[in-house]
C-alpha cells in the first residue's frame, strides 16, 4: 500500500474538518433537513474507511510504514470516530 499524496492527505484534512462541523452542528442540536442525514452519512463513511482499513492492511500485510500506522492507528481511530458521531445522533 504506497503512501499518500500530499493532495489526498489534504483531501482527508478537509473531509475530516467538514465532518467535525457537521458532528459538531448536529450534537448542539441545530435541526435542519440535513444535519441529520449528513451526521449518517459522517458516521458509515468512518466506519467504511475503518473496516476497510482493517481489512486490506491485514490482507496485504504490506510492511510499509503507513500499512503499519493504518493498521495500529488510523483505521481504529476512524471506527472510534464513526462511533461516537453514530451516538450524537438523535434517539
């Protein structure tokens, strides 16, 4: 698995700041028609990136060091993430 460009980690860095805003909106309760639906949205992208994560950086078994960082940190971190954006989510 090659590491990433500097575009697409700037890619992520952006993604990953717009979910905090939509989280963010959504957990202090701000109701419009697409708080909710984006907060879903947020929260099974995480959860894919996750899983996916975990499951090609154990297949592969690449000993890169982002397969290694992949595996250790980031897919885990994405799942906690899904998790807890899943939870904001109203009853």
């Amino acid at each position: 698995m090659p590491s990433p460009t500097s575009a697409q980690l700037a890619l992520a860095a952006g993604a990953l700041t717009v979910a905090g805003f939509v989280i963010g909106i959504n957990a202090a309760g701000v109701d419009t028609w697409i708080t909710w639906p984006a907060a879903a949205l947020v929260g099974t992208g995480l959860a894919l990136r996750g899983v996916a994560g975990l499951i090609l950086s154990g297949v592969w078994r690449r000993d890169s060091p982002f397969a290694r960082l992949d595996r250790r940190a980031i897919s885990p971190l994405c799942i906690a993430l899904a998790l807890g954006s899943l939870a904001a989510l109203p009853g």
